[in-house]
C-alpha cells in the first residue's frame, strides 16, 4: 500500500485539482533558474505571497537582520485524493538571503510565533522555514478526518512546501528537529529522500516494537547515581502514599481553574498518571545536579507537590492540556509507539491498571478511533539501515527518550549518531566534545556547500533553541 500512496502523492503534485488552487511548481524547481532578474529583486515578501496557495499573514522585526514571516499554505487533507478538501497550514518564514542555504525545522507540534534561530541555522548562516505539523491546531481541517494524519500525509505536505519554495530558495537544504520533530525530520527523508541535501535529527526515539520495551527499563536502573535512582524512586512512592491528602489539592487545583479529566476518566487517574511521569520527567529535562532537590521521605506535602508540579504539571492531564497534544497522541497510539517500563516498586500503591492507564489510548476522546500499525516505524528503521544517507543523529546520555533510538546498518551511508555525555532531551551538537562536535559540524557544513568557517561570535554558546524552540519543547512536556 505505500508503494502505490508515494505514487499517488508524486502524481498528484503535478497536477491542480478542479477548483482548489493546488497547483504546486514541481516541474519548475527541476528545470534550473528560470526567474527574471525583475523577479529576483522583487521583495522576499512579494515573492513568497507570488507562490500559489502561499499567504503571508503577518511579519514580525527581528534583531539578527534577517526578516521573519508568518504565512500559511494551502494542503490537501489527503494528498493521494487532493480533489476531497483542504486546510491551511501555518509556517513561518526566517529571510536571511536566497543564496544561503535553508533550514527546514519540523518542530513536530504547534508552529512557535517568535524568530529565532535552530543550531544548524546558527551553524550555516542559513535561511529558516519552520511548518507547523498537520492536526495540531489551527493547521487541522474541520471537520477532522484522524485516519490523514499519519507520518505519510506529513511527509507529504513537508515535500510539497519545499518544492514550493525551492522557487524562491535554490540553494542547500537541510531538514532538522527534536524529538517528536526530529522523528519527523526522518520519516519525511524516508518518503521523499532526495528534498533536501542532510538531516540532523536530534533525540529522535524510534519505536521499532511497540510490544517490546525493555530497553526503557534497563535505562532507569542504571541512569544516574544509585543514590539519585532510589531518591527519586523515593519521592514518588511518597505521592502515591500521601494520596489521601495530595489528590483532592490536585482536584482542587484544576477545578478552581475550570479543568475537567473527561478524557482520562477523572482527577484520581489524572493524579496517578503524572505521578508515573514524575521521575521520567525529570531525567528529560534535569540533570545530576537536580537530584539534591528531590524531596526526602520527611518532605512536607507543600514540598512534594511543588516537585510534582515542577516535573510533572499539576494541570497536564487535564482535558484543556490533553487537547493541545490530541494530534500527537494519536499518532502514537496508531504509528509511532509508546512507552511502557517497569513500575514494580509502585505496584502496591497503584489504583488503576498501569498499562491500560498509561498509553496513548488514555489521552484521546474516545470519539476519535484508533488502531496501531505496527508496520509504520519498522519501515522507517529498515530504510535507515538500509538506504539513509547523510543524517546525524544526536541523542543525550541521560534522556530517556534516547533509550530506543536510531541505529545505522550496512546499507546506511555519510551518517553518524552521536552521544552527547551527561547531555538530556536537549542534547545538540554543541554538547558534544570538542573533537565530534567539530565533525558533526564539518559535516552539516559540508551538506549545506559551505566551506567557511561560521560566523559566531567568539566564546559564545550555540544553543540549538532559540524562543521559538522553547515553545516547541514545552509542548514536549507529555511524554515526548
């Protein structure tokens, strides 16, 4: 079946479909620079809203002199049928020069609004396209058809917005995200290989085997000091042992607030799931150096809840949090995978099933179906091992997304994945030591065609996440 849908949706960028503007210039981005020079002077704001189904809605100052847009595209809801309806997907545009190479950042969520700059951005001096991913709101058609919002149709819409911007923008491309974003990065190579000319995908899980997990465990029991693992194992025994007096201030909390755990089923398992993330939480985001501020066994319940808070969100399972991440839920619980790992020092303190409680299924409307796929991200690791070409991988030591991750095999060729020790769910290259941070970079800069060295100021950091990043990695706050 995908063989036949990747020719449907090559197909169909050739084509406009009756009385829905979709006509993409497939055909001109292969035949050369064909622009005039009246066109190539024309104003980058003129000639990104001359693209067919392109709008630019809003430009924002920047203070690193480039000019930054927002803008939406108009996308087929399926792109093997583009005659059954469209939405409008929200991008944004960061304009440095059209002989520079540009940066396609898949943030995997809701597009940030702010201009700033991801670290390969910072790295080749490039130009930024930043896409919002298809279901997160407002890039969702209305109604919603859920079975069109899989890794193929968004590859997809990330293939025909490039193609369409390789009219203005004709130098190196290079894909990037994190996390759910840099899985995404990967699974677009994977169906469209050749849009552009390297991936760096950070802290990208991959889910082969949704049944199997084992390696989510192992990570839990040896990540840190022993004395942080039994200090955090700990603090949240003592959630679930002081229940009688935490949850009802949970449900307190969220009901002063107007929340409501319809989608979970109430406050209580609200209450459970997060105190099941609290400690995955925290190695996410935290590091060794946050392990003397978890709370003892003799915490006051003021300061066991304000852990919990920090880690966990007191409102993040309510049904106003949930429906930020319906989109993303989804989509593990139909192709990408979830995790599971062991909860065994819990289990005498749990009210509810734990495998039933924490998965995907628990955090979407049951008026939305779903049914897993277990053969979406085996295809994505058979292609990576068999047929990648130039990708870098970075994963952190000490995040445990990087538990089950990409791996290279004999058919893999120009990629790398890296370590960063230490390094959390925000590892970059820049967190590397000195002798790979300088190939991976070398490399990057090779793919984008660029021999210079960066231009950064002297002993200044290159974080890979400006504001606009930020944003995205607060979405991540559930589970990925």
């Amino acid at each position: 079946m995908r063989p036949l849908l990747r020719g449907l949706l090559a197909a169909a960028l050739l084509i406009t479909a009756p009385g829905l503007g979709l006509a993409v210039p497939a055909a001109a981005a292969a035949q050369g620079d064909t622009r005039t020079a009246d066109s190539r002077s024309a104003d980058i704001r003129d000639r990104l809203a001359a693209i067919p189904g392109m709008k630019v809605t809003e430009e924002k100052p920047t203070t690193t002199g480039h000019r930054y847009f927002l803008l939406t595209y108009t996308q087929p809801i399926d792109h093997a049928r583009p005659w059954r309806g469209t939405f409008e997907q929200r991008f944004s545009v960061l304009h440095r020069a059209d002989d520079r190479p540009t940066v396609f950042y898949t943030n995997g969520y809701t597009l940030g609004t702010n201009p700033s700059r991801t670290e390969p951005t910072r790295l080749t001096d490039g130009n930024q396209v930043s896409i919002e991913y298809r279901y997160f709101t407002p890039s969702r058609p209305e109604p919603a058809d859920w079975t069109k919002a899989g890794i193929e149709q968004a590859a997809a819409d990330a293939h025909r917005l490039i193609t369409a911007l390789k009219s203005v923008y004709r130098g190196a491309w290079i894909s990037t995200g994190a996390s759910k974003g840099g899985m995404s990065s990967v699974y677009h190579r994977r169906f469209y290989p050749h849009d552009v000319d390297g991936t760096v995908a950070y802290v990208a899980p991959n889910d082969v085997n949704d049944r199997e997990d084992s390696a989510y465990t192992a990570f839990f029991r040896q990540v840190g000091t022993p004395e942080c693992r039994a200090a955090l194992n700990t603090a949240q025994r003592e959630l679930l042992a002081r229940r009688a007096t935490l949850e009802p201030r949970y449900a307190a909390d969220n009901a002063a607030q107007g929340n409501t755990f319809e989608t979970v089923g109430s406050a209580d398992r609200g209450y459970e799931v997060g105190v099941l993330d609290v400690v995955w939480a925290f190695w996410q985001y935290s590091g060794e150096a946050d392990c003397a501020e978890v709370p003892p066994a003799t915490a006051t319940d003021d300061q066991l809840y304000a852990w919990f808070d920090t880690h966990s969100g007191v409102t993040s399972n309510s049904d106003a949090s949930l429906a930020g991440y319906t989109a993303y839920y989804y989509q593990a619980g139909t192709q990408l995978g979830a995790p599971t790992f062991d909860v065994s020092h819990l289990k005498d303190l749990l009210h509810y099933d734990y495998r039933e409680l924490y998965s995907p299924r628990s955090y979407v409307p049951r008026s939305i179906p779903m049914r897993f796929d277990p053969s979406a991200m085996r295809d994505v690791d058979r292609w990576v091992r068999n047929s990648a070409q130039r990708i870098i991988f970075v994963y952190g030591q000490n995040d445990p997304w990087g538990a089950e991750r990409f791996g290279l095999g004999r058919g893999s060729r120009d990629s790398y994945v890296y370590t960063a020790a230490g390094a959390n769910h925000g590892a970059k290259i820049g967190s590397l030591g000195a002798a790979e941070s300088a190939a991976a970079t070398a490399k990057l800069r090779d793919w984008a065609g660029l021999a210079e060295a960066p231009t950064l100021a002297p002993g200044r950091g290159i974080p890979p996440f400006g504001e606009l990043d930020a944003e995205g990695l607060k979405q991540e706050r559930h589970r990925l």
